[in-house]
C-alpha cells in the first residue's frame, strides 16, 4: 500500500520525485523518503508527511537525474525515521524502495545474521537490500543479477525500484503482486505505484506483470523476467488527465468525488444503456452465455467493494433469479470454499490491485471456474487475471474513503443484472424499462441530493461529538446503512455500525439512548411499514433518529428528529441515491471533528498486502 516513484534521464529529478510522492501520499503517509543519485547515492528520509521530508531535506544539495522515493504504509516496523524508505544495504552496494511484506523476512534475517549482517531497522525490506548484496558479493556476480537471484528466494509480494552503487546510470524495478508502471519519455523513464504521477509527462506506459524485472537507463529500458528470459515490453497509453488528479477548488479530494457522482455514473453507463432501452456490456460478450446459465454466482470484495457486491446480491437474485454469495475476498481464499465449474465468480476492485481480492481470484482460476472481475483502473492486475468483465469509469480517487467508486461499482452491477434478467425472461418489459429509464434519470437526481449539502452539513453539527451511531436499512437499504457506517467510522473515528432494521431487536436496541444517533434510510419501499415501526421503536428509547426519507414523506417527517429527503427512484436503485447523503454526512461530520478526510489515520487506498 505503500507509493513508488522513480525518475531517469536529463531533468532534476528531485522535483519529479516529490512532486509524485505528493500524488501517492494517499497509499500511505506514515513516513516518507528519497534517494538521489549524482554519483553517490544520497538517502534524505523521516517519519510523517512529504511536507515534513521536505522540511528535513531543507536547503540540502538536492542535484542529480536519477532518484526514487517513497511514501509508507507501515507494515513490518513503527512509523519512525529508521524504519521509513529507502533501505540501505549494510555496505552500501544497494538502495532500495519496496512495497509489500516479505513473508520469509524473519528466516532470511536470521540467515543473513549468522553470515555477519546486522540490521539498523525493524523492516522486512532492509532484509531483502541485505540479501541482494549478500548475493552479489558472495557470487562475484552483476547487480542485475544479484537481484533476479535474490527474488527467487523471496516469498510474499513486491514493488521495487533498486538502486545499485557501481551503477549509477541504472534503475532496478520488479514486481510481484505489487503494482509498478513504467511511464515512457524521450530519453527518460518514470517508475510509479500507479499512473498519477506519471500523467503529467507522457501517456505512454509499461504495466510490470508478475515476476517482471526491468532493467532502465535513460535511453535503454529491458525487461526480463527473473528466470532471465528476455520480454517484449507492451506499451500502452494512460487514458488519464491531470486534470483528474486535482482537487479544482475544492477543499478536499474526498467531497470533490462526491460531487463528481453524477459524472462517474453518467459515464460508467454512457454507450452501454441506451434510451431505446438497449443494455451493451462488450467486457461480458464471450462470458455472457455462461453467466447467464450460471449455477450460482459469487461475488467477492473486501470494503466498500465488498458493501456494493451485497447490493449486487440483491439485485442479481430478485432480477436474474440467480443465487448469489457475497464474500469477504480475505475469508473466502482462506476458508476452504466450495467452488463449482459452472460458477461464475465476480470479483470487485476499485484499484484493481486489492491482494486478498487477486488471490482469491487465483483460487477461483484453480477450480476451474469463470471469473469476472468489475474494476476502476485500466491496466491492473485483476483485468489481467480475469476472463472477463466491465470497467467502472469513476476516474481517479484519491480520497482514502472510497465514494465514486462505490456508486459506480453498483452501477456496473445494476447493469449487469437488469440484463441478465432481460435475457433470462425473469423480469418483465415494463419493469426492465423502467428501471433502465431509472438508472438514466440518476444523474439528475444526485444533482438534486447534492442541493441539500448545506442541510447536511447543519445536521452534522448536531451529532459530531456522538460516541456511537447506528444505521439501519432494510432491503437494498441494509448494505447502504453498512457503508454509511463505515464512512463515518474511517474518517471521523467515531464507532459506528450498520445494521438490517428488524435485527435492531436482537441486540443493538440495548444501546439506544438520547446520546445515540440512529441513522435510518426509510425511503417508500416494500418495507416501508416495517421500517416505520422500526423508528417508533427508536424513539421509544429516546434514541435521536436521521432518517433518509422520500421527498413528500409526512409520516417519519413528523417522528425523526431531523430528515433529509430525496428524489423518488425504484427501490431497485435506491442504493445509488440514499448513499449519497450518508457521505455528505459523514464528510462534515469529520471536519467538524478536525480529521483528515483525505488521510485518516492507519488507512490507506489501495491495500496491496495481505
């Protein structure tokens, strides 16, 4: 989860690398570091944000054309100044960044101890530069091929770029199960966690796959793999602006995506829904007799993921009459499940490089099933594993706590659902046309929804400094009080959880008192009687209820204590509506509370590690 970045060939570096660190800090910003190399390696690191590395580099000499940096996520080590990136080898032959956990460090550090190594942090990656020159010495051999050597005898995930003393000309990269793009120039290479750095000096990248080692000068780059077999690089070019990439006056990435949710709806649909009532999904062409003759379908995630696949479920089973499993991608690789060849497993990403998320693809490919995968970033990894699927067009998110992506990825599903349940003669045309002319209105709706911020934000004020909060839902609405509570948890640390409305009674209802805000998404449903007597319970406990009610609602109008209404929608698509408040509520709520919603505390973006 940690960000990458390198730069080689004729403009200073260092501007390049912070620059780019800046763009990365939301992977994680425990510590930061560079490495300079004009001749002799500089190492410049320290515990916290890029601002405060700057602040330590100073006035320094900061000249040269090839560098790297890195912005941590700590996994192995405190954040602190010794355990932060780059490491050092014990004599100094090689500098490196990684991103990943070395799952052998601990034997290999006991190894390298007997042999006359000591070690200066806590670090799996400080095991690994040691390694690498251990190897180079003992063998007599190239850096080039220290490092392939080194990586046979590693196990767990890396993204590297490795620096080599007597060869200052040269950058070392590879990867295994940790992104890495190479950014293409006129005689210049870029190295980075994912594209966003990279965007602002050229469209052309190499995407490393797994086992990949490059070998890059200014005007050379090779690419091998660690076996030593030559590789053709596949260029590709980044369909990215910069312009994505900033906030555009807003305060914040995290309300800038909120805002840009009519947007990443609109374009995750556009040429796939039309208003002839047409669904075109080209990703699933070759799969689509397979999915919809499925046994059953599983959809795995992990997150917010995880929240749209529940809303999936309901869709595909109500619509497309398929059973559906909704899995947590960490529990389902590692619980030994049941897995037959007439599945179809939908895994769901936004980055594309969630680690529990790919493994547990690899394990669906062993059974022999049909994977599909739903991701945001073209070009990762789990495109490239999956037989099949549908790009999300949500455009980047910076902001930790994922909001586009969520709506966008329940679009995709949506999507997929109406169809199948188009061709498998499960739903009516009345009702397919409606909710094709449904998702079509939506972007209008949010608009409306977003009219109602300042609303919000005046609520918030109201329940920022709640210990607790519950949310509750019903139906389609259960998943949305799951990912409302867990927004609020991210980024305002305050303990909250989503539940079904009717479980209230079986033991979170001990908890409702007038200092326990209950968040109840009650718009006019099948279940909407239920949920009704759900509130009075609520408020027989002096419980302080929010409700998320339908525009022109007169009956929980007059029991909440405060309400906010929204645009009538079918309860098919109600999930993409009633979550849009719920993020509003949550992101004011965080500044109100003086957190930082685009970092919060121990997250990160893209979890690239188990």
């Amino acid at each position: 989860m940690c960000g990458i970045v390198g730069y080689i060939g004729f403009r200073d570096a260092f501007p390049i690398l912070i620059k780019g660190l800046k763009r990365l800090e939301y992977r994680g910003y425990d510590s930061a570091g560079i490495a300079l190399n004009n001749g002799n390696i500089k190492v410049y690191k320290c515990k916290g944000k890029v601002s405060d590395l700057e602040s330590f580099i100073g006035n320094d000499d900061i000249s040269g054309h090839v560098g790297m940096g890195h912005t941590r996520w700590a996994t192995h080590g405190v954040p602190n100044d010794i355990n932060a990136h780059p490491h050092k080898s014990q004599n100094g032959h090689f500098t490196l960044i990684h991103n990943g956990i070395i799952e052998n460090y601990a034997e290999l550090r006991k190894k390298l101890s007997n042999r006359g190594y000591s070690f200066k942090s806590e670090t799996d990656s400080e095991v690994l530069a040691n390694l690498i020159e251990y190897i180079y010495l003992k063998g007599n051999v190239t850096p080039e091929i220290a490092i392939r050597l080194a990586l046979t005898k590693v196990e767990g995930a890396y993204g590297l770029v490795i620096m080599a003393n007597k060869q200052p000309d040269t950058l070392f990269a590879a990867r295994k199960g940790s992104p890495l793009v190479i950014g293409v120039g006129e005689d210049e290479y870029f190295l980075a966690s994912d594209a966003t750095p990279i965007v602002e000096y050229t469209k052309s990248v190499i995407y490393l796959n797994d086992n990949d080692v490059a070998i890059i000068k200014k005007d050379e780059l090779v690419l091998k793999n660690i076996k030593n077999d030559t590789l053709t690089p596949k260029v590709q070019k980044l369909d990215l602006d910069i312009g994505q990439i900033d906030k555009n006056g807003f305060d914040h990435f995290m309300i800038k995506e909120i805002y840009e949710q009519p947007k990443a709806i609109s374009d995750t649909f556009r040429g796939r829904v039309s208003a002839t009532h047409d669904i075109t999904l080209g990703g699933l062409y070759d799969i689509l007799p397979k999915l919809e003759n499925a046994r059953r379908i599983l959809i795995i995630g992990c997150g917010t993921s995880w929240h749209a696949g529940m809303v999936g479920e309901y869709l595909i089973e109500e619509l497309a009459r398929i059973p559906v499993e909704v899995e947590y991608a960490s529990e389902f690789r590692y619980r030994k499940p049941v897995i037959y060849k007439d599945d179809i497993v939908i895994a769901i990403s936004q980055s594309g490089e969630t680690a529990d998320t790919l493994a547990a693809i690899k394990m669906a490919k062993e059974a022999g099933t049909t994977v599909l995968g739903i991701c945001n970033v073209v070009g990762s990894s789990i495109p490239r594993e999956t037989d099949g699927g549908v790009y999300t067009h949500a455009g980047p998110e910076i902001g930790v706590a994922s909001t586009k992506a969520f709506t966008a990825q329940v679009t995709v599903l949506t999507m997929i659902a109406i169809l199948l349940g188009k061709r498998r003669g499960s739903i009516d045309n009345y009702l397919y046309k409606e909710l094709i002319d449904g998702l079509i209105s939506l972007p209008n709706k949010i608009e409306e929804v977003l009219k109602h911020n300042n609303v919000i934000k005046e609520i918030s004020s109201h329940i920022k400094d709640a210990p607790n909060c519950l949310y509750l839902g019903r139906g389609y609405l259960f998943p949305v009080a799951l990912e409302g509570a867990l927004k609020l948890k991210e980024i305002s640390y305050i303990h909250a959880e989503g539940y079904p409305a009717a479980e209230m009674k079986h033991g979170p209802i001990a908890l409702i008192d007038e200092k326990m805000p209950v968040v109840v998404i009650a718009t006019k449903d099948s279940s909407y009687e239920k949920i009704v007597s759900n509130i009075q319970e609520v408020k027989a406990r002096k419980g302080v209820v929010l409700a998320i009610v339908t525009q022109g609602d007169t009956v929980i109008k007059n029991m909440a204590d405060y309400v906010i209404e929204i645009p009538e929608i079918p309860e098919q698509l109600a999930a993409l509506l009633t979550v849009i408040p719920l993020q509003l509520l949550s992101y004011h709520i965080a500044i109100m509370r003086g957190c930082n919603v685009d970092q919060p505390r121990n997250l990160a973006k893209s979890v690239t590690v188990e």
